[in-house]
C-alpha cells in the first residue's frame, strides 16, 4: 500500500468515525428526551429524582454486553457521566417547574 493508499484510508476511518459520533450524539439526546420525561413522572409520583437501585441496574445491564473494543470499566465511566447529566437535567427541570408553581 502506498502512502497515498494509507491517508486516503484514514480519511475514511475518520469519516466513517464523524458519521458514528454524529448517530450517537443523537441518541444521547433521545436518551435525555426520554429522561426528561422520566424525571417529570418521579415529580408527580413524589419520587426522589436520584435511585441509586436504578443506577446499579443501568451500569450492571451495559456491562453484561461483551464487546471486543470497550472494557467494562471504560463502559462504566460513560454510562456514570450519562447518568450525572440525566440527573441534572432532571433537577434544572425539576426545579423550573417548581419555580413556575410559586
């Protein structure tokens, strides 16, 4: 392979790459519609906004998927800092709509 061969090939990892990050920004931000949602219910429900139950659940689900790349580990600290800004969503939500009710 030539050295033109290698560059046009990682012109094309790096493309197929911004194509992925663009698939997962989106369903990041579904994932946050639904929590959005999840966190007006706890409201209505008198529920605590943070289940540490179901953060255990969330982090042993993605972790019992064996994959080639990413290591549990790695996976865990995504799936806390997804979790950390749900949370946070759920709490500005929660504390607009309480504002609004005063």
């Amino acid at each position: 392979m030539f050295p033109d061969d290698k560059k046009l090939q990682l012109e094309k990892l790096r493309a197929d790459v911004d194509v992925i990050d663009k698939k997962l920004a989106a369903i990041l931000d579904s994932r946050m519609e639904k929590s959005s949602a999840i966190g007006l219910l706890k409201k209505e429900l008198g529920m605590d906004l943070h289940s540490p139950d179901r953060e255990k659940y969330i982090l042993n689900n993605i972790t019992a998927v064996s994959l080639e790349f990413i290591s549990s580990e790695s996976l865990k600290k995504i799936f806390r800092i997804i979790i950390d800004e749900s949370l946070a969503l759920q709490a500005r939500e929660y504390e607009e709509r309480n504002s609004d009710e005063e």
